[in-house]
C-alpha cells in the first residue's frame, strides 16, 4: 500500500472486513467494518486529500490607520477572530494589546498614539 512503507497492513474480507495497521514498534490498530457502512481510516503523519473549506469567511484585511490613536477599533468581514500583525508606517513590526470581542471586531491598544497598519490573517 503507497504512503505506509513502515507499516504492516492485513486485511481480511470475511463476513465484513477486518483490517489490522501495524506501526513499527507500536500497537496495533485493528478496524472491523460490517455492514453497509462507509469506513474511512486516519492514520496521525500521513496525509490524504484535503478535505473541504471549514466554516467562517476567508480571506485577509487589511486596516490602515492614518491618524495616530492609542485604540484601534478595526470592523472587518472575515467572520472569524483572526491572526493580527501591528506596524507602524514604515512596516516595522509593532507590539500591541490585540482583542477580538467578536468575529467582526478587533481592538488594537497602544501605549503612544500610533499610525500605521494591522493585517488580520
């Protein structure tokens, strides 16, 4: 089977299908599917196919804050709370308080007022 080199894998189609996965040095994993049922098996550090788009928007913002403020209130349409990367005009990366009070919202704090720009991922 391609993607399992170090792995012993016996399958047994009696009555359903029994199927026991053996790592090395590990324990074995037996599956044992009867019926009409649909069996998919995971195995942790091989990856299969993608699977689909998960909930919530997509996509990234960016908010540019022309006028020097201490917060930053930043509306946005991701509809999620996302990752926030703070710099000032000249792109030098900048420490911040970040909060997300929900998944349109996100609330940068400065000590100094600041100008500049916050990418939300």
């Amino acid at each position: 089977m391609t993607g399992l080199p170090d792995y012993e894998l016996t399958v047994e189609p009696v009555g359903g299908i029994d199927i026991t996965l053996t790592p090395p040095g590990g324990h074995q994993l037996v599956i044992e599917q009867t019926g009409d049922v649909e069996l998919t098996i995971a195995v942790p550090g091989i990856q299969g196919p993608p699977g689909p788009p998960g909930p919530g928007g997509g996509g990234f913002h960016t908010h540019t804050q022309t006028t020097a403020a201490r917060v930053w209130t930043i509306v946005h349409a991701l509809g999620r709370r996302p990752g926030v990367a703070v710099e000032d005009e000249d792109g030098n990366e900048l420490d911040a308080g970040v909060s997300c009070p929900n998944n349109h919202t996100v609330i940068v704090t400065f000590g100094p007022a600041t100008a500049g720009r916050a990418h939300l991922s």
